[in-house]
C-alpha cells in the first residue's frame, strides 16, 4: 500500500522538503488560537481575543493570493524568506502591544501584519512536488501526503498551544510557532535544488499565463463552501460537547474528525484513480454534505465520536482532487497563485460558518446547527457541477 509514498520520497530531496514544509506549517492551527490564549488573559475579554484573532485570518486570506502570486514571479527563495521575517517581526510586536498594554488598535494592526505575511509553505510545497514530479499518478500522490501532514498539523499543533499557554505561559505557544515558521521556511528555502523557477513574465497573456478561471472560480467556491463546513461543524462540536457538560471533550472529538480524515488521505494517495480530479471533486463535495447529514440525529459523545470519524473520511479525498485539479488546468507560470486561490476560499469561509452555527447553537441548540454544514456541503455539490466537464488538461 506504501509503494506509492515510498516512490515519490525516493526522489532526491523530496522527503526534506516534505518535512520542512510540515514543520513551516505549524502556525496555520497554532497562531489564531494562541492570539486568542493570549488575548483572553491580559484582558480577560474573549470578545476582543477574537476579533484580533480575526484580523490575523482575515488578512491572511485577503493577501494569501498575491503572496502566491509573487512566489511565481520571484521565486520562493526570495519571497517566502522575507514573508517568514515579516511574519515573526509583526508577531512579536503583537506579543509586546499585548503585554505592555498598547492601545488596542496596535493590536489589530500587528496581528493583521502577522496574517498577511504568514508564508504560504503550503501551496509553496505543491508547486514544487509539480515540478519535482512527472507523473500526473505520482502528483496525486505527493498531494494526499501533504494532506495527510496538514490534517497532522491541524491534531497537534491545537494541542501544543493550548498546553503550551495554560501550563507554562500564554506567550509560550506563539514563541513556539514563530520558531517553528521561520526554522522551517529557512529550512526550505534553503533547498534550492528541488525549488521550482521563477516565471517573472507569468502575469502576461498568453498560453502560459492566461489563468482558467471556468475552473477556478467554481473550484474555488466548493473550496469556500467546504471552508464555511468546517468553521461551523468546529463551533457546533464544541457546543455539543458543552450541552452535555463535557465541554473538554470537544478537542478529542475534533480530532477523530481530522483522524478520519488523515486516514482516507493515506489511503487516497495510494489509490490509482480511474476517474479524472473533477470527477472525484463533485463526487467527494456531495459525499461531504452526505456524511455530514446524520450528525443532527446523534445525541450521545461516544456515537458523535464515532460519526465524526466516519464524516472524517470526505475530507482528504475531496481536497486532494481539488489541488490535483488546480495542478492540472493551472500553468506552471501561476501555480502556486492558484494553489493560494483554494487556500484562500477555504480559510476565507471558516470564519462566516463559525459565525452562522454560533448563531443558531444560540436559538436552536447544537444539534441543529450541524445543518449550517450539511448547507455549506450541498453549495459545495451545487459549485462542482460548474466545473466543467471537458477539456484538455494543460501540461507543464
């Protein structure tokens, strides 16, 4: 079953920057969070933690694109070394408004300044397995591992910043994933063997910098959709949790969702597909309303436990065609702008279906709002049947 994995790592340098890549991507489920840690204790107002959180997501998904962007005209070397220094800079800034007690503005801004130069490793990571790999197969492949290290990112790092702040001190966990960002993008820069090269001309017109948008914009709906799923299923889980006074309980559910998921990536990567990624995109966005839809119905921890895991499943295999998809229609010269396109959605829709569930936990209950996921997934399903159906996949 691991022949596959194995393959592809044989390449020279493909398993460091695998790894350097995972450990660039620790921030991503460490730094909202941990400003939210922080924030809530030196003011005590979960409120005001939140909206900061906010503005460090918000301005990461409004600049995701044009950091993806730059990456292709000048290189990753360049650009994601600057963003890692910009992000741990602006960080520490936000840490030192916080403790000395600056004005509250100087906090939104350091933290927007954190998100927008938060570097985007991740669809870095992506480009350059395209351009390592030669192989559409081999692609697929390196695409479900970095889904698998992404659904590791997303079960650890919550869990090291949580401890991190309530063990040892609030600042800990953020210190922790600033070391983390700028160690590791170093890292892979600094592998320039395996570094795909710059395109300074990929914003022209032309076969080789005309962007797809028939595919884009539908793709980055389902993206966004699948984004609004899980901001909300993350809210509603804790609240459900919380109606059967085990509120603690909530981050060991999330987990056996992300579980689910970690293990359809692996099996994913190691499956030869017979159907092309657009196929599987409507499939797997419809399979994700689906999988969704019974968690309305369960009313004890252990069978929601169980549930979870299960939806946990649509996960992997969903986002997996999505990027294979990008890869496939996107020139090479706008890769990775593409790559930070679907990023962007998905991050961008986590915080409005956050928002909606909490909502309706509010006036309904948490087993209601598991319905703002079902929603999200069928806008999803909906968006997939826009992605069109034929044509000719552009080589690199």
């Amino acid at each position: 079953m691991f022949t596959s994995y194995r393959r592809i790592l044989g390449y020279p340098g493909t398993l460091r920057f695998s790894m350097a890549g995972l450990l660039a991507r620790l921030p991503i489920s460490m730094v909202g969070l941990g400003i939210v840690l922080l924030v809530s204790a030196a003011t005590g107002r979960y409120g005001v933690a939140g909206a900061v959180s906010a503005a460090y997501m918000f301005a990461n998904a409004g600049l995701a694109i044009l950091q993806g962007r730059l990456l292709d005209r000048f290189g990753q070397g360049r650009v994601l070394t600057a963003a890692s220094l910009g992000f741990a800079v602006a960080v520490i800034l936000l840490v030192v408004a916080v403790q000395a007690d600056w004005p509250i503005g100087t906090t939104y801004v350091f933290a927007a300044l954190a998100g927008g130069c938060l570097p985007q490793v991740g669809s870095a990571v992506r480009a350059r397995w395209s351009h390592v790999l030669d192989q559409p197969g081999q692609v697929q492949t390196a695409y479900a591992l970095e889904a698998v290290l992404d659904e590791a990112v997303f079960i650890l790092g919550p869990i090291v910043v949580t401890v991190l702040a309530t063990v040892w001190h609030p600042v800990a966990g953020i210190v922790v994933a600033v070391v983390a960002c700028v160690s590791g993008t170093l890292w892979f820069t600094s592998q320039r063997a395996t570094e795909p090269p710059a395109h300074a001309r990929s914003g022209a017109t032309g076969p080789r910098g005309d962007m797809p948008w028939p595919t884009v914009i539908p793709l980055a709906v389902v993206c966004a959709a699948l984004g609004v799923l899980f901001g909300a299923a993350e809210v509603t889980t804790v609240a459900f949790a919380d109606e059967r006074a085990h509120k603690a309980v909530s981050g060991a559910l999330l987990a056996l969702w992300a579980l689910g998921s970690l293990a359809s990536g692996v099996i994913t990567g190691a499956v030869h597909w017979r159907r092309g990624p657009s196929v599987r995109v409507r499939w797997g966005a419809l399979a994700m309303a689906c999988a969704m839809s019974p968690l309305a119905f369960v009313g004890t921890l252990p069978l929601m436990g169980l549930t979870l895991f299960v939806a946990g499943f649509a996960i992997a295999p969903t986002m997996i065609a999505a990027m294979s998809l990008t890869e496939e229609v996107v020139p090479a010269g706008r890769l990775t702008e593409g790559m930070a396109i679907m990023q962007t959605g998905l991050v961008a829709g986590v915080a409005p279906g956050a928002t909606l569930s909490g909502l309706v936990v509010d006036h309904q209950g948490a087993s209601a709002a598991y319905l703002v996921s079902v929603a999200a997934g069928i806008v999803a399903a909906l968006a997939g049947l826009a992605i069109p159906r034929q044509r000719a996949p552009y080589r690199h």
